[in-house]
C-alpha cells in the first residue's frame, strides 16, 4: 500500500514537470505570453507537489509543509489565472 | 483530400472569410444551390439540425458574408450565394470539399485561427511539432 | 493563514477550470475537457482536505482525486500525440 501511494504521488509530481517542459518549450518556440505565465503555473505546481511528496513520502511525522505547498500552488494559480483574463482572445 | 489542399489561400480565406462554424454551415447551404432566394426563416429552417443559431445571428452570418463578396441581397432582404470572383468560388468549394471529407479537420482550422493563443496552450503539449 | 490559503486556491481551481471549459467550447480541442475535469478534481481535493479538517492528506480517497486528475492529464497528452485523428467533439 506504501508502494502504491509513492508511485501515484511520483507520478503526480511527474506529470506536473511534465506540463511545466512542455509548456516551457513552447514558450521558448513561439513566444507566446500566455504559455510563460502557464508555464509559472505549473512550476508553481510541481513545488507543491513535491513537498507533498516530501510532506507525506518522505517525512510523515516530522514536519508538516502544509502552509509552504499552498503558496507556490496558489501563486501558480494566480499566474494562470491573470494569463487567461488578460491575454486570451474576446469575441 | 490531401492536407496539402488546406493551402495558405485556403487558411486565408478561412481567416478572413469564415469565423465560425455557422458561418460556415449557411454558406455551405446557400452555395447547394445557387440560383435559389432564401428568406431569413427558410434559411434557419433547412439548416442542418445541429446548427443551432437564431434569425439574429442567421443575418450576422450572412452580413459577415455579404462584406466578403459571398453572398448578395435583393430589394425584397431576399439572400442568395454569389461570389464575387472566380477565385472566392473556387475557396467555397475548397470548402464544401473539405466539410465533406475532412470535418474535424475544417472545424480545428476554423477554431485555431479564431483563438490563436488558446489553440497555442494546446499545441504546446504535441511532443513533435507539426 | 492555512484556511485562507486553502479556500482561496479551492477557488482559483474552480476558476480556472470554468476557463479550460470555456476553451474547449471554442476550440473543440479534447485536452481542454480533460483539463477541466482535472482542475475540478483538485478544487474537491483543495477542499474536501480542508473542510474534513484533515491535517494532513491521508491515505484515503481523498487523495485520490488529485490522482486522478493527474492521470486525466497524462491520458490528455497521450491522446493529442498518438490518437489526434479522431472527432473532437
């Protein structure tokens, strides 16, 4: 069951990195704003995913990330969410 | 229908010409057959029972195509397809081709040029650009 | 702090996924349906940890969903690469 749940949160963590390259190699490809500020996101992400890994995984009992994996998520959110009102098309 | 028949005239007329599916759809319907007038009701009524837009938005669509040399009006607001030039005719039916044989294909194109930005996040997760 | 926090990403989740809904519909594009579904799972992941005043994610299905969306993800990459012929609707 251990096993199981380190698995599934490494591969959270590395789906995340995932997103975060290829969106970072797109930005660099074709300079399009809105896929930096995606690609922040998903940085933002993967920080919070990681100390997850590390909170629950790695150290269980010693310490508790709790408030240190809300930040960067939230700022990576915020990121996205600024990108998608101001730099995405109206019609 | 080859991918090559999706040209840069194709992709531009698509552009400038065609900014959504409906738009699409009433010209499509139109160009079937040529020589008809069409009243705004019978239009919405003989479009095909997916599209689902209003008289409002029917007379948008045909403005749209009317400013681009598609389509023309009589005295009476009666409506019918003709284009401006050979050149047009040919893209309209690069476009009955394409909506025949390539639908997906067409409607992603129609998409991708509208949204440029949006298409560009979704692109970025192809691991081989095209 | 932590309620503050934990509410206010819930939220930007939500958001951001009432976003991807709104590409989808304008781009017909598969991957934003499933980034949809994805961000709305880690919106009930956000909040359900907190509002069950679990300290830490524990095993159980809780956790799960932010799994889950993950793999949402992970099917929505694979899918634009190897299976982009099909309809997107």
């Amino acid at each position: 069951m251990e096993t199981f749940n380190f698995i599934l949160y490494l591969m959270a963590v590395l789906t995340c990195l995932a997103c975060t390259a290829l969106l970072g190699r797109s930005y660099m490809h074709t300079g399009v704003r809105l896929l930096l500020w995606s690609t922040l996101c998903f940085v933002g992400l993967s920080i919070s995913n990681i100390l997850l890994f590390f909170d629950l995984i790695v150290f269980p009992t010693e310490v508790d990330l709790r408030l240190w994996r809300l930040f960067p998520a939230l700022a990576g959110l915020l990121f996205l969410l600024y990108a998608f009102i101001w730099e995405s098309e109206d019609h | 229908m080859e991918d090559s028949a999706f040209s840069e005239e194709f992709c531009g007329f698509i552009h400038t010409a065609i900014p959504s599916v409906s738009v699409a759809e009433v010209l499509l319907l139109l160009f079937k057959q040529p020589d008809r007038w069409w009243t705004l009701p019978e239009l919405c009524r003989e479009l095909p029972p997916d599209v689902n837009i209003t008289e409002t938005d029917a007379g948008i669509c045909l403005e749209t195509l009317r400013s681009r040399g598609l389509v023309e009006f009589d005295d009476k607001k009666l409506v019918r397809y003709r284009a401006a030039s050979d050149v047009l005719e040919a893209q309209v039916r690069t476009l009955a081709q394409a909506y025949n044989e390539r639908p997906v294909t067409l409607i992603r194109m129609i998409y991708a040029l509208r949204d440029p930005k949006i298409q560009s996040f979704a692109d970025a997760f192809k691991f081989r650009k095209r | 702090m932590i309620e503050f926090l934990s509410g206010a990403l819930t939220l930007a989740y939500l958001i951001a996924a009432l976003f991807f809904l709104r590409f989808w519909r304008r781009t017909a594009d598969r991957l934003f349906l499933a980034f949809t579904v994805a961000f709305v799972l880690f919106a009930l992941n956000q909040g359900l940890a907190h509002a069950l005043t679990i300290y830490r994610e524990p095993t159980s299905f809780i956790y799960a969903l932010r799994v889950l969306g993950f793999v949402l993800i992970l099917v929505a990459i694979v899918d634009k690469n190897f299976f982009s012929g099909k309809s997107t609707r």
